[in-house]
C-alpha cells in the first residue's frame, strides 16, 4: 500500500472530535494562596512543569475565579496533590468560591519558607512556589508560572526517598466526562524501554 492510500485508509477509521480537548489525565491539585488576609485554596487540573533549572511549574487558572487576586497579591503559591482518600474536599474546593465560603477551615494547614503559601497537611505532596511571571493574554485564564522553592512529603509517600506514585495515590480527572480516578499498574520504564528499538 502506497502511503496516499495508507493515509487514507487511516482516515476512515478516525473519528473527529470537538477541539475542547483536553489532555489525558489530568492530575488535581489544590492551589492554596491568601486572598485578602484569608487562607484560599482552589482546585485546579491545569498544572505543569514547563523548566528544569530553577525548577519551575505553571497553573492555569480561570479569570473569573479568586485565587488569582491572591497570587498577584502575595507573589507566591502552592500547589498541593491530594490522596483520592481527599476527593470530597477537593471537589468541594473547586465547587465553591473562596469569595463567599472559607475555605481555610477544611483542611490543616502549615506554612514554609514562603510563609505566604499556605500548604495542607493532608495531602501527599505540597510545594511551596514563589510567582516569576503572569501571562494574561489568554481570553479565558492566567498561566501563572512559579518557581518551586520547596516540596514537602512523609516518609510514608516515598520509597528509596523518592515520591511513590503508588503510595501517594493521586486524583486523576477526564473531561469533557468529569470523573475522577485512581492511577492503574506500571507498565513500564521511561528513558529506558524505547532504547529496544535502537538495537
């Protein structure tokens, strides 16, 4: 089959979906910031790592939504990964608004070097993020990049001192469906597997 009709072929078993895609999956987090004197946190799926050194993270977060006033206003941010065992609270965080509920009572809180990143005790892993730029030309949602100052853990999420996926157990969401999920079996080794095919 020549590669004309092996493209063509391929196109009939495609099938074309809407361009509101998201990626697969998604990892929810919980982005805690003070707004006005008062803890916040948000739950937020839209999250990246997009630099290696320093070490640096991106969140996108609705316009609309008031967490961003508290990262404009403090110039820092966390941001959290719950435990499935914490789905009704993170759910509950990104249900309603930081403007008319506190959100601060939900969860027990610590604080680091930041001292303006309030971080939650419950979750597996917190970072604690120092804000280094704002993209705002977005129409919908700021992209608010942070570089990470510190990650905190417990002995009881890592294995040889490193975060275990499997014992963090976190929260995975799909969309345009909105399910929550847990993370499957390992399958296999990145940097390594694909090295077969250079044999």
């Amino acid at each position: 089959m020549n590669g004309s009709n092996h493209e063509r072929a391929l196109e009939t078993r495609k099938v074309k979906l809407e361009t509101n895609y998201f990626s697969y999956p998604m990892p929810v987090t919980l982005v805690g910031t003070i707004v006005g004197g008062r803890v916040d946190f948000t739950a937020v799926a839209w999250m990246s790592r997009v630099n290696y050194r320093p070490p640096m993270l991106a969140v996108a977060i609705n316009k609309k939504h008031y967490a961003p006033e508290g990262i404009r206003e403090t110039r820092t941010f966390s941001v959290n990964i719950p435990s499935v065992d914490l789905l009704t609270q993170t759910d509950y965080c990104g249900i309603v608004s930081g403007r008319n509920i506190d959100k601060s009572k939900i969860f027990k809180l610590f604080f680091g070097e930041l001292e303006t990143a309030p971080m939650i005790e419950g979750c597996p892993i917190c970072v604690e993020c120092k804000l280094i730029d704002v993209y705002d030309r977005l129409p919908t949602n700021y992209l608010f990049i942070g570089e990470i100052v510190a990650v905190y853990s417990e002995e009881k999420y890592l294995t040889d001192c490193k975060p275990d996926i499997k014992k963090i157990h976190p929260l995975i969401l799909t969309t345009p469906q909105n399910k929550y999920w847990a993370i499957g079996k390992h399958i296999g080794n990145a940097w390594k597997d694909g090295l077969k095919l250079k044999e």
